[in-house]
C-alpha cells in the first residue's frame, strides 16, 4: 500500500508540474502580456516626452537620464541608429511603436529618439526594487507548487486509508473470516468498489456455504445405501457359499468399510468447518494421552516410535478428544511415509506448546506444504489403495489446531523427511 501511495503521489505531482512548465511556455507563446504591455506605453510616452526634449535641447536630454532611472530603475543609454544592425524594417517597427522590446531579451526596451538615435533601457537586476518583485515572483511560484503537493498529498492520504481498510478487509476473508465486510460508510468508501467488493464477499460465502452443505448432505444420503448393502451382504453370508463368493463378499466388505471411513471423516471435518463442535479445554496430563495414542498405533506398526519431553511441567490445556485425534491423524501420516523413525517431541514454554512429529520419509516438497492441509488433496494424484487415505487426516488435524486457536507448521526433519509441528497457547480464553 505504501508503494501504491508513493507512485501516485509522484506520478501526479509529476504531472502537474509537467502541465504548470507547458502552461508557461504556451503563455509566454500565446498569451497577450497586459503588464508588458502596459510597461511599453509607459516608455512609449517617455520616448515622446524625450523627443520634444530633444528638440529643444539636443545635449540637454542626458541630463534627464538620472531622474527617469530612479523612477523606472532602468539605466537609459543614447544609441546612434548604426551601432545597431537593424533592418529598416525592424527600424520602422520603433518609429511606429515609439517604444519597443528586445527580441532576446524582455529586460531591455528600446525607445525612439530620432531618425538617427534611439535609447537603450536596460532593467537594474542589481537594483533592490527588481530584486523583491522576483522574490514576490518566487514565493508565490513555490506557495503555488507547495499548495498542489499538499493538495494531493492529503487527496491521496486519504485514498491510502481507503485502500487500507479495503485491504485489510481482503485479509480477513483470505485468513477465513468470510463473514468480513468493507465499510460502506460515504467517508471510507471508495466510489462504488466498496459495495461491489462486499457484493462479491457474499457471493463467495454463500457458495462456500453451500458447498459445505452439500457435502454434508451427501456424505449423510450414502450412508443409508452403505447400511442396506451391509444387511444384504449379511443375509448372502448366511448361506451356504464357496470359497471364491465367500472371498468376493470380504473384499466388498472392506470396500464397504473404507467408504464408511470416508463418511465418519467427511461429517467430522464439514462440523469442524461449520463450527459446531464445542472445545472443551481442560489442564490434562498430555504424556497419558500421548502414550495412550502411541500404544494403540504401535500395534499397526513396526516402526518403534521415540517420545521426548522437553520439559517437566506435562500439565497442558487442550480438548482431549479433539487432540487425541490430531495426533492420531500426524501419526498415521508418519507411519504411512517412515522407514525407520518416527519421533515425537514435545516442548513447553510460558505461553505455548509444541508437539513435534518427525519421520525420515519422503517428506513434504515446500511448494506442496500448504496443499497438503487442504480437504482431499493427496501428493500422489493417482488415489490408489497403495498409497492409502482420504486426503483427510490433515485437513482435520488443521480444523483442530485451529479450534485450540493454534497453528500447523511444516516443515523438514533431521532425517530428512517430514516435520509437522502443532502449536497452540496455553492461556485460557476470558470469559
């Protein structure tokens, strides 16, 4: 946002300056100069007044130099006509202006005298009275530039608000606050995006919404035709079968369980994701609940798990049902991917707690980490038995931590594998 803020100021303060050095130079080409103007009638009628002086005393005029120079503060200078290399018609031009500027130079104005002399009158830029009008000029040309860029400055400070909570807005809906809106207050909105931004935030949710829901109500529908097919299945048992029907029936039964396994796991993540399930955090023994998971798991596996306590203090405050399911759901994972270790770590601090569950597996690849925690998202694309799961387990295990307003990390192990960490805070939430 400050880097949006930073172009459009310069790019717009660029712009005006830009526009105020063009305006000058098309004023100074086309613009009638009534000041100018004014000053040339002046020397004009000085020039007519020096003529008749002349006339009556030709060596005489000099002498009224000093007096018009303090008036004017210009220095007046007689020319003869042929120090200067004019064109008759430039020439002309004088005798019928009687006072006229200089083509390079508007700080000199020539005044006609006779035919054959003229007098150059040059400003004093040395004179004090020039010297505080161009300071008059400067100040007010910087007061001018000043004004605009505090202008614009203020205009787009208060656009950079705009934008800001606009954005901040954004992050919430990107973090899964959906419920997020942007202001829609005159004062905060900019022109109609606000509204159109608030508009497309309700769409979102409500699909989202859906979406859920129906993911709900389909994962309930199948489970009525999974248990008719299991009673029928039960019925066919009963008789009298061979060894290949009695082999048949097994592998639909298996089938039949991992679709069931697959519904239990659908309806636990969509309540999680609707918020309707209630953690209730209570100060546990975490090394009970820990070695209970551990033991059951150890049975399916021949991988001999390693604990470590990085502190006495095994008192944490968590939902033991809802955690042992996480730990379950990381160890799993690690027993599905390991070769030889699996450790398990956990550290305590004065606000946190960390669990730590390292294997020496394949691991995880950086761009494919926050993937991973996303509802049936698999590394291995081909979903076959071998490779086993739902794309569940992680997906839940993040719903849980963040229940326990936590955070999953991933990360890589010493071994090389995979490294997920849970870490949630350990100070009760006021009432």
């Amino acid at each position: 946002m400050k880097k949006l803020f930073i172009t459009l100021y310069l790019g717009i303060v660029g712009t005006l300056f830009l526009f105020l050095i063009l305006a000058n130079i098309l004023t100074q080409i086309l613009y009638f100069d009534d000041e100018a103007e004014i000053e040339r009638n002046q020397f004009k009628v000085q020039s007519q007044l020096l003529q008749t002086l002349a006339a009556v005393d030709k060596q005489g005029i000099n002498s009224q130099f000093k007096p018009l120079e303090s008036l004017n503060h210009y220095r007046y200078q007689r020319l003869e006509k042929e120090r200067l290399s004019w064109s008759s018609a430039r020439w002309n031009y004088l005798k019928e202006k009687q006072a006229i500027f200089d083509l390079d130079d508007d700080n000199i104005i020539y005044l006609y005298l006779s035919e054959s002399e003229l007098i150059k009158a040059t400003r004093l830029e040395e004179n004090q009275f020039w010297q505080q009008v161009d300071a008059i000029d400067g100040i007010i040309l910087q007061m001018l530039y000043l004004s605009i860029a505090i202008s614009t400055a203020l205009w787009l400070l208060f656009l950079h608000r705009k934008l800001a909570r606009l954005n901040e807005t954004a992050k919430r809906i990107a973090d899964g606050d959906l419920g997020a809106r942007a202001p829609t207050q005159s004062r905060l909105q900019v022109g109609d995006l606000n509204t159109t931004f608030n508009s497309m935030a309700e769409k979102v949710q409500q699909l989202l919404q859906r979406n859920k829901q129906l993911t709900s109500a389909i994962a309930h529908e199948i489970r009525s035709p999974v248990f008719r097919i299991e009673c029928q299945l039960e019925m066919l048992a009963s008789n009298k079968l061979d060894e290949s029907q009695m082999a048949t029936l097994g592998s639909i039964h298996d089938d039949l369980d991992e679709v069931s396994q697959l519904i239990d796991e659908l309806l636990n993540y969509a309540r999680m994701e609707r918020s309707e399930v209630v953690v209730k955090k209570e100060m546990l023994n975490i090394e009970e609940h820990l070695s209970w998971v551990l033991e059951s798991l150890q049975r399916e596996s021949q991988i001999k798990f390693e604990i470590n306590y990085n502190t006495t203090d095994l008192l944490v405050l968590f939902d033991s049902k809802l955690m042992e399911r996480a730990i379950n759901n990381l160890i799993r994972n690690a027993i599905k991917f390991a070769s030889e270790h699996i450790d398990v770590y956990v550290t305590k601090s004065e606000s946190d707690i960390l669990l730590t569950v390292d294997d020496d597996g394949p691991g995880i690849p950086l761009d494919k980490r926050e993937d991973v925690v996303q509802p049936f998202h698999r590394l291995d694309p081909s979903r076959t038995k071998q490779t086993g799961g739902f794309g569940l387990g992680l997906a839940i295990v993040s719903e849980i931590i963040s229940l326990h307003n936590g955070s999953l990390t991933i990360g890589k192990s010493k071994y090389g594998g995979a490294s997920l960490q849970l870490c949630w805070p350990q100070k009760k939430e006021e009432a």
